[in-house]
C-alpha cells in the first residue's frame, strides 16, 4: 500500500515563518521526519500531497526526490480525493503534523487495516493521553464509553470506517499550535 503525506494545509493556527510541513523540531522539519517514518515502515510508495498553499513545500520535496501531487488547495477532502484518484486505495494517509511518528507505529496502524475487512481505518488516541502529554485537542470521536482523538494517520479504502485505538504518544503530538510545538520539541 502506498503512503500520502497531506501537506497542502494554510497552518494559520501554527503562526509558524514558515509553511507548516517545514516546521522544524529537532532540527528536522516535520515532513522529513513523517517520510523517514513511512520510508522505514511497510508502506510502498510515498506521495507527497500538496497546494498552491504549499509552494516552498513543494520545492523542498521535489528537492528530495519525493513524488508529488498537486491538489487545488479547495480542503483537506477535496485534496484527499484528488490524491487517491491519482494513487489509488487503500493509501495510508498521514498528517505532514506529526513529528514524532515512528515506523513501528505506522505499522501498528497498517496491521489494524488488516483486520478490517477492507473497511477504512482511523486511528485515534484516547483524549487523557493527549491531555497528559499538554497537546490540543480539535476533534474527538466517542467509542464504547471511551473519547477518543483522531491521530492524522488512517487508511483510505472500503465504505466502511473502523476506529483502531492506537495508545502511543508518538501519534498523540500533532503539532497545530505552539504550544504543541513546544511538547514536540521536548519529546524529540
């Protein structure tokens, strides 16, 4: 299964200098530390999705030998579909937002997948460990008496939406605001 790391987002929350996928914690901005995730997990291919909101983003991929979809930039489900009409299902779609991701926890996530029956597949965090870690939380998802978070890592592909909790810190940080950013650059 292929990879798409989402990267076409405005990152106004953030407040960053620069675009949000260049972010850097550790140094490192967090696009490059999500592909050297992917590249170290099971995913195959990984496309870089991005918009006219994304330029240097774009460049810096490019740069890097990372194949690239462009999208219009209309939303994040506009992008998602316009990605996996070039790509193709399933893809395992990750936020260019989550610098802490690791290969184990990429794979965790596509063995969650595997158990679906082809449905797709959303991993979440329970809120607590977020709110443990002092990151935001945006959306939650409320599951067998459990509230939940969802991660920015998923696996597009049936009909069917499975919710696979996943208790990790390294897909609990995703970073949106600065104070995430701080919690980031103190976990890394």
């Amino acid at each position: 299964m292929d990879a798409l790391v989402m990267c076409g987002g405005r990152g106004t929350r953030l407040d960053a200098e620069v675009e949000k996928p260049l972010v850097a914690v550790g140094d490192v901005p967090m696009v490059d530390r999500v592909r050297a995730a992917l590249d170290a997990s099971r995913v195959g291919a990984v496309h870089a999705v991005v918009s006219p909101h994304t330029p240097a983003t774009r460049d810096h991929l490019r740069a890097a030998g990372v194949p690239v979809v462009e999208t219009s930039g209309e939303g994040y489900v506009a992008d998602l579909t316009a990605a996996l009409d070039r790509v193709g299902r399933p893809a395992l779609t990750v936020a260019a937002d989550l610098p802490l991701l690791a290969a184990p926890v990429v794979d965790i996530v596509l063995d969650g997948h595997g158990a679906t029956d082809d449905d797709s597949l959303t991993a979440a965090v329970p809120v607590a460990l977020k709110r443990r870690l002092g990151v935001s939380v945006d959306t939650t998802l409320d599951r067998e008496g459990r509230t939940l978070a969802p991660t920015g890592c998923n696996v597009v592909d049936g009909a069917g939406d499975e919710i696979h909790v996943v208790e990790d810190p390294r897909l609990a940080v995703n970073v949106n605001r600065p104070s995430d950013l701080q919690v980031a650059e103190a976990l890394a």
